[in-house]
C-alpha cells in the first residue's frame, strides 16, 4: 500500500490516473482541492492522455475568447475601417488576431492539474487551469503598460504638427487600445467579481476623431487619363473612401483653401491583341500610377499592373478587361496609400517599371 502511495506521488498528480471506478468529482467542472474562487479551470476528454490535455487547454481558453468576443462590439467600428479593403494584409487588426494575442498571452499560466482514464470506455480525461491570483498579478501589469502606450500614443498624435503624424499616431493608439481592452476583458474572466479596470479612452471615440481629422484635414486628388478613364477614376476613389480615405474630383491645386496632400495620377490602355485562338478574342490591359506628397513633390508610391482577357467576342473580352482593370488598381492603390498613410511601408527607394508599352513597342518609362 505505502509503495502504491509513493509511486502516485511521483507520477502524477493523483491516483486518479490510474483509473479508479469512479471518476473524480472534477470531471463535472467543481473541486474541492481546486476551488473556483482560486482557480479558473476546464476538462478535456480524448482517447488518448495527449489530446485530453489539449483539450482541457482548449476549453480554459475557449472562456477567454467568448469574453473577449463580447467585448469586440465596441470595436466594430475600427474593425470595418480595417477590414474594408481585404483581410490579406498585414496591416489589417482582425477579431481573430486580437483574441489570439491576449489568450495566448493568458494561456501561458495554464497547467494540467490533474488526469483520469475510464478503463471501462478507454476514455482520458484531464483538468487544466490556472491560479486566479497570480494570472491577475500579471494581467494587471500588462493594462498598466498598456495604458501608458495609449496615453503616448494619443498625446504625440494631438500635439503633432504634421498631418501624417496625427494621423499614424491616432492609428497606433486605436490598435493598442483594442488590444488592451482585450486584455481587460481577460481580466475580468479572472477576476471573480467580473469587473476589470476601466480606461482612460474609448476605441469608438478615438475612431471617430481619427475619421474626422481625415475628412476635414486630408484631402487625396485623383487624375486618370487613357481609354476608360473616367470608370477606372470612379472605381479608384470608390475604393480610397472605402478605405477611410477623402478623395476630391478636383485637381491638386485646384482649391487654394484646402490643397491635396497627396496626388494619384495615372494612365490606363486597353488593346486587341490577334492570338491564335479559333474560340477567343483577347483584349490586353495596362495601367501606371504613382502616389506624390505635394509639399515636397517626392513619389511615395508607385503601382503598375498588367494583363490579358479573353472571350467570345471582342467587346466581351473588352469589358470583362476593363472589370478586372478595375478591380487590380483599385485594391493595390488603395492598400498603397493607406500602408503609406498609416506608416506601414516606407517609400520605395525607386519607382517600378511601367507596365504600359511606348507607342513603339517597348518597355514603358514613367
């Protein structure tokens, strides 16, 4: 007996491992030895010790995330502005990006407490979970530091001279505060009393005053010139003001009173081309753009894109072209200027190469 004891005590946490025939009681949630006012806990089941392991991580972390899901609504308004121009970029903050963050960030105090296996049905159980006192400690310590990057972030961007730098610094700040408000959200998990501690700033609030700025203080002009100019113009401010971005019709120095900041200008050509094809007829495309900050007249972007289309007849083959014309500059000029914008690209050191043919045939210079 005494030896049975001794081996327990060196392999696991507790006899239970062993499979005794009836199960611990904390296989429905409660523990005498692990009680909820101390610890935060939840229970895997598998077929194997492994995945019942993985699965009582899972089911801690699964209470972080509907917590922090709840919290999201009052970020939706920040998360649109994110989302609207596509999820690929890196820039973009997603629901999903932040709620791994601060739970992975939590699930590093989680330990399996205890194990069982039913010999009967083959069946694993563990119990995974975390002391509540000290996943606080260091939840707190993670606001306060938090706190104090929002407060920086949001004090450079309103006492900033230069637009660009209000402007990336408010960004900087809405970011940080949906992340420390996800943080909170964990806090409160923690806490048993449900309440976490409460911030200096609102993410809808510091969105709203990001978009007002912009509308009321940052203006892009947009010039097309080519075959579709006009639809392809369209199409590029309608993505710039899906992106958050105020566009204007007029010219860069048409309005004395509020000058462009930023000018797109850019050609677009559209050409049959005879490929031996008996079934298709092919339309080419091409397009060049370059992004210029008016002040010091330096390009801080450039986009050039290319492609062929095809289809019964030419006028299909023209219009299915001028669609997915369209669609390429609108995306890539838009995440150019908002990358650019919001400080998370640099100028290029050197413009591409056009990607539109001189009238000779040969490469494009802009």
């Amino acid at each position: 007996m005494g030896c049975c004891v001794i081996l327990c005590l060196v392999t696991a946490p507790g006899c239970s491992w062993f499979g005794t025939s009836s199960p611990p009681v904390w296989i429905d949630g409660s523990s005498k030895e692990y009680p909820t006012e101390q610890y935060l806990v939840g229970v895997g089941r598998a077929d194997n010790a492994t995945s019942a392991s993985e699965n009582a991580y899972a089911a801690v972390a699964k209470i972080f995330k509907a917590e922090v899901s709840a919290q999201s609504r009052d970020w939706e308004s920040f998360l649109l502005v994110e989302n609207r121009a596509g999820a690929k970029s890196e820039r973009r903050l997603t629901l999903d990006h932040v709620t791994k963050v601060s739970t992975d960030k939590v699930i590093e105090n989680v330990r399996v407490l205890d194990r069982w296996m039913d010999r009967a049905s083959g069946t694993h159980y563990a119990l995974a979970g975390m002391p509540r006192a000290q996943a606080m400690a260091a939840m707190q310590e993670r606001l306060a530091e938090l706190d104090r990057t929002v407060e920086t972030q949001v004090q450079e961007a309103r006492q900033a001279p230069n637009k660009l730098n209000r402007i990336r610094n408010l960004r900087r700040a809405i970011k940080t505060l949906v992340l420390r408000d996800a943080t909170n959200a964990d806090l409160r998990v923690l806490r048993n009393s449900g309440q976490g501690n409460p911030a200096a700033y609102r993410v809808p609030e510091l969105t709203t005053e990001l978009e007002q700025f912009l509308t009321g203080n940052f203006v892009i002009s947009v010039d097309v010139t080519g075959e579709q100019q006009e639809a392809v113009r369209r199409a590029v401010m309608e993505g710039l003001l899906r992106e958050g971005l105020p566009v204007t019709t007029r010219g860069a120095g048409d309005d004395p009173d509020r000058p462009a900041e930023l000018s797109v200008t850019g050609t677009v050509r559209l050409w049959k081309v005879e490929l031996a094809d008996p079934q298709f007829k092919y339309v080419r495309w091409c397009s060049d753009f370059v992004i210029v900050e008016n002040e010091s007249q330096r390009v801080v972007g450039a986009v050039s894109r290319a492609g062929k289309e095809g289809h019964l007849t030419h006028a299909e083959a023209t219009a299915k072209a001028i669609r997915v014309m369209q669609q390429e500059v609108t995306a890539n000029l838009s995440k150019t200027l908002a990358d650019y914008i919001y400080g998370d690209s640099d100028p290029p050191a050197a413009t591409p190469p056009a990607a539109c043919p001189r009238s000779d045939g040969s490469p494009g210079a802009r």
